[in-house]
C-alpha cells in the first residue's frame, strides 16, 4: 500500500460538526475550505487529556520478536481509566497481534516506531463486519474500534499489516524468483500460475462472490474458510471525530485504512 500523499477530509454528517467552533486562526486545514461551492462547518482536530504513559511501562518489548498484544490491551486499559490521553509507542518494532481502540486516546508512534502485525491467523477470530458493503464476517482487524469518540494514530512511525502472509499471489505479478520464493514458503497453487496462503484460503475464494460468501453458512463453515476472510487493516466503524496523521499505514491484509459510518474525520499524510 502506498502512503497516503494527500489529505481527504469525511463529513458524513455535516450538522454533528456544529456543536463545537474552531479557532479559524489556528486551524491548520483552512485552505481546504477556500472557494467551497457551499457552506460547510470545519471539521476539529480532536483534543486529548494530558495524560501520557508509554507502552514500555506495559511490559513492552521492541524486539521485533515478542508479542506486545497483552501490553497494547493493558495500556489502551490504563489510559482509558484515566479519562483518554496519548499512548506512545518509542522507535522499535512492536510485534503484536490485534489493537482494540477505546474514546479519548491519540495513539502516537515516535520517528522510527514500527508496529508490525503478526501472520499468525490464530490471532484474529472472526467478527461481524461489513465488507464490499454487504453485511458478513471477516478476521478481526489488527486495528479496531466501534462506537469510539475523539481517536487519533499520529507520529512519524509505520504500521505494517503483514498483509503477504493473506493476499493471494498471481504469478505474472511478480519476478519468477520471487514466485518460487513465495511457492516454497507454503500454500497451495491453483494451475501454475494462482498462489493462495492456504486450502482454506483456495476454498473461500472458490466459494465467495465478490470476496463475500453469500450463502447461509454454519460455524464450522465460516471456519473452514477463515483464511480467506483477509481484515481490513484499519477498521473504525460508527466512530467520531476521527483523526490519522503522519504515520505510515502499508502492507495491509485488504484495505488499508477503512472508516465505516464514521463522523469528522481527518486523514492527513
């Protein structure tokens, strides 16, 4: 996935952003709103608590080995207990399984902080969702929330989904040494040309219309093809006053940032 180079601003409804003013002297997106064909209210930059912890307080490792999933979920905890503030991630690589968001919290990765997603599957059971429009199931995302208010991911850091380890492989797409690199690291092939990370995998896309099984399915069903159920990688769904900037979102599983019903939101590269 590319870096986001430009700034796309959300105003999915528009009178919410009238509850509060903005300090048009200050506000940094002014220039967006020049020359509007109507009037639209500005959409705030969220504000946060003062309250700063870092995630190695939480036991946190930035060995690139470790997995940091239990120190995200205890820090996202403390902040949240303390009203909201800024969670900081220091320069290192985090390895972690899936982030659960909470209100009030700016997660903020410091100039080279890596959080890296783990392709373990195991690690990300199945959720209702929506995907390509159509209610269903997906692997939970390495980043989520719902129903959040005032959330924000900012720095200078990046945020790899290991989005290799689920997205299927056509052969023509990469050189033929990478191709045989890929084949050997696991997986199945359809024909010769098809990589897929798993039969499971194989199944679900056989089997899907659209990457959306639409078919009744029972538990065991869903589960037979949960390889093939690739997560969007950041996933924020009826959320408001949302706020992404500066940092690096790239190699996700399936789409990369993915604000769903979402209300006042600033993605800023």
């Amino acid at each position: 996935m590319k870096k986001i180079s430009h700034l796309i601003l959300f105003a999915f409804v528009i009178i919410s952003c009238s509850n509060k003013q903005t300090d048009n002297s200050s506000y940094k997106y002014d220039y967006l709103y020049s020359g509007l064909p109507f009037e639209m209210p500005k959409i705030e930059i969220p504000s946060f608590p003062d309250n700063r912890i870092n995630i190695l307080d939480f036991d946190g490792k930035p060995d690139g080995i470790t997995l940091n999933t239990e120190a995200f979920a205890h820090a996202m905890e403390a902040l949240s207990e303390k009203g909201g503030g800024t969670l900081i991630v220091p320069k290192g690589v985090w390895f972690t399984g899936p982030i659960v968001f909470r209100s009030n919290i700016n997660m903020h990765l410091e100039k080279g902080a890596l959080i890296l997603f783990s392709p373990d599957f195991n690690l990300y059971p199945l959720v209702e969702t929506v995907f390509e429009g159509l209610d269903t199931r997906r692997c939970q995302s390495p980043i989520s929330g719902r129903n959040l208010e005032n959330i924000a991911i900012t720095g200078e850091g990046s945020i790899n989904g290991s989005g290799e380890a689920w997205r299927p492989l056509k052969k023509e797409k990469v050189t033929e040494s990478h191709w045989k690199k890929v084949v050997a690291s696991g997986g199945v092939v359809r024909g010769d040309n098809y990589w897929f990370p798993s039969a499971a995998s194989l199944k679900g896309h056989e089997m899907s219309d659209m990457n959306v099984p639409r078919q009744e399915m029972t538990e065991d069903e869903w589960m037979a093809i949960r390889d093939f159920l690739r997560p969007v990688m950041v996933s924020f769904i009826e959320c408001r006053n949302l706020y992404l900037q500066g940092v690096l979102f790239e190699n996700s599983p399936a789409w990369n940032i993915h604000p769903l019903m979402c209300e006042n939101v600033i993605v800023d590269g």
